[in-house]
C-alpha cells in the first residue's frame, strides 16, 4: 500500500485550490476541475480532454491512513501521472486563463 501523504502526488494536489483550470497534459489542453469537501476529507477530481474523449476522473481522501487514492475505472498510475505532470496554461506571464471558483 503506498503512502501518498509524502508523494509527490499529493503535494502537487494540494497544491491546485479548488476551481476549474485549464491546463496542458501530453501537449493537450484539458478543463481541470478540483473539489475539496467533507472538511477536506476528500478531494474530487475531474480534467476532460477539450476536442475529444479522455478523461481523468479520481477521488483523493488524505486524511485516510497514508491517503487513499480511488480512480474512477481507470489505473491509478494514470491519475498520478497526470496530476503531477500537468501545467497550467498562461497568458504572456499576467495570469491564469481558466481559473473558476465552484460554488
């Protein structure tokens, strides 16, 4: 069992507040979204490929053990590498383009 609460991983999660980013992953653009709740229990995330199907869909609980990673139906190794190989996307260096507080 790994222990995500010193990873990577769970560092650069923590690191996205919650809202919807656009970002690059694999040289494509995704709409990334991210939700804390349960008084920061759980965290859900959900990035859709913008122009085509993929997906990345995961639920993160950090406070659970050494943190509990749940995809939804698909291999935890490509929910890792995506949250910790996306990069935001720019605007000439003044700020993020896509950044939306959820309600």
């Amino acid at each position: 069992m790994n222990n995500f609460n010193t990873t990577f991983f769970h560092e650069r999660l923590l690191s996205f507040e919650d809202g919807a980013y656009d970002v690059l992953f694999n040289n494509k653009r995704y709409l990334f979204r991210k939700e804390t709740l349960l008084n920061g229990r759980l965290i859900k995330v959900y990035a859709e490929e913008l122009g085509d199907t993929n997906f990345i869909s995961l639920n993160y609980y950090p406070q659970t053990a050494n943190g509990l990673l749940k995809p939804c139906e698909m291999p935890d190794e490509k929910v890792i590498e995506f949250i910790t190989n996306c990069r935001l996307v720019y605007d000439s260096d003044v700020s993020i383009i896509c950044k939306i507080a959820l309600s």
